[in-house]
C-alpha cells in the first residue's frame, strides 16, 4: 500500500485520517492512497459525459483494469465541513467505499471495460456518491 500525504493549513482538513482509512482498506491488497496529492479534483480528459458537481469533491476511489485500487482525498475548507459530515464520513461513506472497493474486485476481467471511479462530493448539507467509468 503506497501512500502520499500533503500537510494541510489550520483552515482545512480531510473528510478522514489514515488510521481511520486503515480499517476499511488494509483487509484488501493493492490499494495506493493519496492525502492532497493534487489540490481539487479535476475531471480526466478521456471523460465526456460527466455527473454534475456543485459542492467540493473529498475524495475519489478508481478501480483500474489491473485491479489496482487507488483513494485519492483532496482537503477542504474547516468552515464548510462539519464536524456531523466528517463522522458521517467516517462511519458510512467509508463503508460504501469499502464495499464498492470489494464490488469492482470482485468482478471477473471480461466485466472490466475501463476505469471505474467512485466520485464523493460534498454539497454543503450532504455527501453525494457518483459512479463514472471511463473506457478505453
């Protein structure tokens, strides 16, 4: 499990931490995660038809077709994350996550046409999950 992590300023933070993450990745192999490798989330190039996203992306799971997994997190401002939204992080979109993590591995090699991405976002009042894939 590689890993990378940006400290943050006083002003932002991540929707979780490694230890947290640790609970619900380490059962799987092959997962890279990333802790504000990049700033903010920017859409690939290969992807034309894109969910609609008004609030901030946290963070984003992709399967690939070598059954490699990777969570990137982006930070996000303290004064629009609440203390609620990061437990509800924490207890419930991680296991979502987790589970989708175990879907996609699950999946036989001919179901795998691309890269698969679980897309949170937070909008605000309530965290949203967007699946996208992007053929090749």
């Amino acid at each position: 499990m590689a890993s990378y992590y940006r400290n943050l300023n006083r002003h932002e933070t991540y929707v979780t931490t490694k230890k947290q993450l640790k609970k619900y990745v380490s059962p799987l192999t092959n997962v890279d995660f990333s802790f504000g490798l990049t700033r903010c989330f920017e859409w690939g190039s290969r992807r034309s038809h894109r969910p609609e996203v008004k609030g901030t992306v946290v963070v984003v799971a992709s399967f690939h077709r070598d059954k490699s997994l990777n969570l990137s997190f982006f930070p996000i401002a303290r004064n629009v994350y609440p203390e609620a939204a990061y437990e509800e992080f924490n207890y419930d979109i991680l296991l979502a996550i987790q589970k989708w993590m175990y879907k996609q591995l699950e999946k036989p090699d001919t179901a795998i046409v691309g890269i698969e991405q679980l897309i949170v976002e937070w909008e605000g009042n309530k965290h949203l999950l967007h699946n996208v894939t992007y053929l090749h």
